[in-house]
C-alpha cells in the first residue's frame, strides 16, 4: 500500500473540509466509473494521508446533537471559535492549535471492507505512538477513539476519532491531543460524553512534548498498521 502524505501546517478548516471533499469525490467518482468500465478497474485509486492543525473550532457530526455545543453565536465571538455542522461521524468536538489532526482519504476496498477494523487499525496507530512517549492508553468500550485509564472512573479521552465512508473511500479522521488549549473543550460536552474529562500529551506527560516529533512518530505507526510506505 502507497500512501501520498501531505503536511498542509495550521489551516483555517473550512478550506481543509474544501479540499479534503474534493479529493474525497474525485476518489468516489472515480471508483463509479471503474464499475461501469471494467478497462478502468486497472487503474488504482491513490491513498492519501493529510496531517494538519486548525485555528479554534467546533465541528458537529451529522448524529451530533446542538445542544452539545455550550455557546452562542456571540459567545463563540468572545473565544475567537468557529462552528461548523460536517458529514462525519460522531458528535461534536474542538479543533484547535497544538492538536494533531489527520485526514486519512484511503481505498478500503484495496485494504480491507470493514470500517470498525479500520477504526481499530487508527487507534492502534495512536496506542502504539503514545506508548513511544511511555503514556499508556487503551479503549473504551462502546465508544471509538483513544482513552486513558478506559477502564477506571479516572477515564479520559486523547484522541477523538469521527469518519465518513463512500464506496469504501475515507474521509475525515482523528484528532490528537499533543498540547492544545484544553480549556476549549470546557464550552462543549465532547462527543456527547458529559462524565468523562478530556486530556492531552502535554497534560499526561507535564511537559510540552515536540508537536513535529510527535507527529512523525505516528505517521510511522499508521504505515506499520497498515503495512504502508508514504509517497511525497
């Protein structure tokens, strides 16, 4: 599996959500047209990787409910936030600086055609990035995404996960913690969950860790998992 990995830096996230649904689409229409024309089934659909951070937001999954979201219009003003309503899954959550966001647009179909397995192989990635840093994380039960202590009351999210799939065509992703303001996550009741707390990196480990270390650690971890090399 070939993997294009792209870094697109601190990006505001209505043109991230832009650019990832156009390549997301094309990749759609692309599969549409290799079912009516088996000739063009010879021509594989590319995998792409996109890391990224985003200026203060609020996105709500189309399950979301908008009472989750602690703040109105003039209130999101106040704290310099934005909010948009998106097509994956999940409820709502906050993007910001100092969060790992990755935009994985993959082909299952070439990978394999279950999308909790896939979710699964994300985790992972993270689980094993964070045991690198000596932080042990795990899961919890019912509910996706990376967890500290899953298994006490002391429970606590790093890494927040909410996907769509078409044709078996990814988009959306996961959001890590590494040391964003954690204080934003107190105007939501983050992925619908109101008795877990959320934490990061930096908060676990009591120091700053490197923002670009941390990333180049689990872009490798998504290549093990997915027995993947990256293209540039």
């Amino acid at each position: 599996m070939e993997i294009h990995f792209e870094n697109w830096g601190l990006i505001d996230y209505q043109k991230a959500w832009d650019k990832q649904e156009l390549c997301f689409q094309e990749k759609v229409h692309q599969k549409f047209i290799q079912r009516q024309n088996p000739i063009a089934a010879f021509l594989p659909i590319s995998h792409h990787l996109i890391f990224c951070q985003h200026p203060h937001v609020y996105t709500l999954g189309k399950s979301g409910d908008k009472a989750n979201l602690l703040l109105n219009e003039d209130e999101l003003r106040a704290v310099n936030a934005s909010f948009f309503p998106i097509n994956r899954g999940g409820d709502i959550t906050y993007h910001g600086p100092g969060q790992l966001v990755g935009y994985p647009i993959f082909d299952l179909e070439q990978v394999f055609t279950d999308i909790h397995k896939y979710l699964r192989f994300l985790e992972e990635a993270v689980i094993q990035m964070l045991q690198k840093y000596g932080i042990t994380a795990g899961r919890y039960e019912g509910y996706t995404g990376v967890w500290i202590d899953p298994d006490l009351p002391s429970a606590r999210k790093i890494c927040a996960m909410g996907v769509r799939c078409s044709r078996w065509i990814t988009m959306h992703g996961f959001a890590l913690n590494i040391h964003p303001d954690l204080s934003y996550f107190k105007h939501i009741i983050p992925c619908g969950i109101d008795d877990k707390d959320v934490t990061s990196m930096e908060l676990e480990l009591g120091y700053k860790p490197n923002f670009d270390e941390a990333s180049t650690i689990l872009k490798a971890e998504i290549a093990k998992q997915f027995e993947a090399i990256y293209l540039l």
